[in-house]
C-alpha cells in the first residue's frame, strides 16, 4: 500500500542520530530514501551490541525503511555519480558541517545547480552568524549548552545529563519537519528550497518554551524556571508495591484526589484553592498528597484514579515498557526476521494513516547493499558500476565492512 510520502525520493547523506532518525521517520510514511554512506559506514553501525559487523542494534532501528549505496565522495570519479543521483532526489539532507559540505560540493548552489527543483536540508549544530558557528556538536554537549544538567539540579538531584538522546531526537524531528515544509513550499513555487535546521537553537528554544517563565515580561514579573516541573517532588509517588503518575490538574481533580486521600479539607486550605495557589505551594501539595498515596498497592490507585477521573497511569520500568498492555494491543512491537541478522524487534512509527493501512519499511540494510540497484536506476552499465567498484569509488557488499560490537 503506497505511503503518505510515496514519490518523494531523499538522498540521505546523514550520520549519527538526528538525521537518520527524521530519514528514518519519512521512510516509514512511504518516502524513498538512499542512504549514501562513506565506504566506511555510519558511525552508528558500529554502537550497541550486533550479531554482525556494521549492524548494531541501534542502526537496525534507525536505518529501517532506506537503501544504502557506499559511496566514496571524496574521490573526483565518485562526482559524476552523485550528481545523477541528485538529479533524481528530490531532497538532498545532511548534517556536515559548512566546511565539510563545501569540500564535498554539498552546499545549496551546487546542488541547486545540478537540480533546479531540490530541496536542501543541512541539520547543523548551531546557526551561522553566531561564535559557535562550525563547531562540533554532540547530543551531550547540546544538552549542557539548553541547560538541561542545570535544571536536574534545579529539580533536586545533581548536575546530570538526560539519559536518552534526547537533543539528537528533538532535531530530528524538526529537520523532518523542515524537509516536508520544503517539499511543500516547493510544490507551490516550483523553486528550489534550503532549510537549515540547528541543534542548539532547536532545544534552546524546546528548553525555554517552559522555563522562560517570568522573564517572558520585559522586566521579569518572576525568575526563570517553570516551578511546577522544578519541584522535587514532580516525580512518581511510591505507592505500597510499586510507583505510581498522578497528575490532577483542574479544582474538580484535585477535589476528587482529596477526598480519595481522606483530607477533603484540604480542597478549602488557601494553599492549594486554584491552580496559582497550588502552583506557589506545589512543593508541599505534593508532600502531603506523597505521604497518602504510599499507603496503598498501585493497583487500588488505578482503580480509585479510574472511579473518580483523576489522571492517573502505572510508571513502567524499561523493561515493563515492552510488556504495557496498550502498546501490545496497538502493536508498538512487533518480531520480523531481518534478511540478514535473524529475529528482531521492530518498532512501529507513531504516524499512522487510517484511510490506508501501510505496508512496513524495509529493514535495516547491510553496507552498501543497494549500491548497484541505485546506480543501475540512475542510469549507469553494468561495466560502469564495475569500474566504479574496482576503483574503491563504490563499495559493494562483500568486501570488508566496519567492526561491529560496543561503541559509545
């Protein structure tokens, strides 16, 4: 069944995270996407555990649903070919830095000049014009810049990172965004487009939506910081057997939790009347609701949570997580037998189209796997793609692919 994005051809010369993860979820909405890699490989091959060299776990789940071609742009044959295949794209993406894309012949006038309908998707790690232009920039480093060790200290805890890639993620999204905004603009002008989509200004301004807070005002009506989510307390309640989310946000709710805890007065008690009052207090709220909620299992929360419409869910461990009932009944996971690395879990995307059920992306290639079917689409022999092998222009499964096992 043809995807939401059927037609729509991106040559994807991302590496790492952030652009592989927004490749990886345009391919699952139906877009084609070739992975052009180094005869090395992306990096990513190589992080997490794998039965086989190059095919980590973590690129079996970002590289689902695109083919990979190998080749060897640094090298001046390796230029007519990549050329064709831009004439072909209609997206072109990378996450280069300028002066890496310009060795390459990556920037937007030579991709525009080679294909006057492209469009141009760069992820980099902060804007040009500012001091940090053409730095390095890695999911860590983001977080430390958008503050995010501060606020875990803010919160309660120590200065730490936040255990997931999360500033690698969140650009992704925006770049997927970016691309299909290009897409569109292009459709109705007809003109080529470039978007430029940085990591620093993405989760500055995801950071800062929140906890800009006060100083929204001009002068500040109040510090920096929204309090509720800076509360120490803002975390799961510890429940008899396990931990618990609740989260009642409306007067009614908390009434209702209130009297589900035996202390309806407190609905009355000035502290906690009206969402500013509970706000300013949420600290101590949170305290008192933690002490009552420690006295019973999870399981009779969700139950009185479920009687009284109190927003209320089971806090899952990671491994709970593959286990919840919901996303076992909408099917987040699912096992398939990759061609090459045997049974795995697939994870679905979270964008789905009801009209018309899609069919699953194709699974995580091997290096360099759909090298010779690409070119043999844009155009080249046989004997050219021979040549081009027997150079090390292209490389073609086979030969030696990168080491797997652990990376960082």
């Amino acid at each position: 069944m043809a995807g939401l994005l059927d037609g729509v051809r991106i040559l994807d010369l991302t590496t790492m995270g952030t652009g592989p993860y927004a490749t990886q979820m345009l391919g699952e909405m139906g877009a084609g996407i070739i992975k052009l890699e180094s005869p090395e490989g992306d990096p990513i091959r190589n992080v997490g555990p794998a039965r086989s060299p190059g095919m980590s776990a973590v690129f079996l789940a970002l590289g689902r649903g695109k083919r990979s071609i190998a080749l060897d742009l640094r090298q001046a044959a390796a230029r007519p070919v990549f050329e064709r295949l831009v004439a072909r794209a209609d997206v072109v993406i990378h996450n280069m830095r300028d002066a890496a894309a310009r060795r390459l012949g990556l920037t937007f006038a030579e991709l525009r000049a080679i294909n006057p309908g492209i469009v141009s998707c760069a992820i980099l790690g902060f804007a040009r014009g500012g001091p940090y232009s053409g730095r390095p920039a890695y999911d860590d480093l983001i977080q430390g810049l958008v503050a995010l060790p501060d606020l875990m200290e803010r919160a309660g805890g120590p200065p730490a990172y936040v255990p997931l890639a999360l500033a690698d993620r969140i650009t992704g999204l925006f770049a997927a965004q970016a691309v299909l905004a290009g897409v569109v603009a292009r459709q109705r002008s007809g003109e080529a487009q470039s978007v430029v989509v940085p990591m620093f200004e993405a989760l500055a301004g995801f950071v800062l939506g929140d906890h800009l807070y006060g100083a929204t005002f001009v002068p500040p009506e109040a510090p920096m910081g929204y309090v509720r989510h800076l509360n120490p307390y803002r975390r799961p309640f510890r429940t008899a057997d396990g931990q618990i989310g609740i989260i009642p946000y409306t007067d009614r709710q908390w009434q209702a939790l209130f009297a589900a805890i035996g202390q309806p007065a407190l609905a009355g008690d000035p502290r906690f009347a009206g969402l500013h009052a509970r706000t300013r207090n949420i600290a101590e709220l949170y305290a008192i609701v933690g002490r009552h909620i420690a006295t019973r299992t999870t399981a009779e929360w969700l139950e009185i949570c479920a009687g009284a419409d109190i927003p209320a869910m089971p806090t899952n461990t990671l491994e709970g997580l593959l286990d919840d009932p919901h996303l076992r009944a909408t099917g987040l996971a699912t096992e398939v037998a990759h061609p090459s690395q045997g049974a795995l879990l697939r994870l679905r995307g979270a964008v789905r189209r009801e009209q018309a059920p899609e069919s699953p992306p194709c699974e995580a290639p091997r290096l360099g796997e759909h090298g010779g079917e690409v070119l043999r689409e844009a155009g080249l022999s046989e004997d050219e793609i021979a040549a081009l092998a027997g150079a090390g222009v292209l490389h073609l499964p086979g030969s030696a692919e990168g080491n797997g096992g652990q990376g960082a």
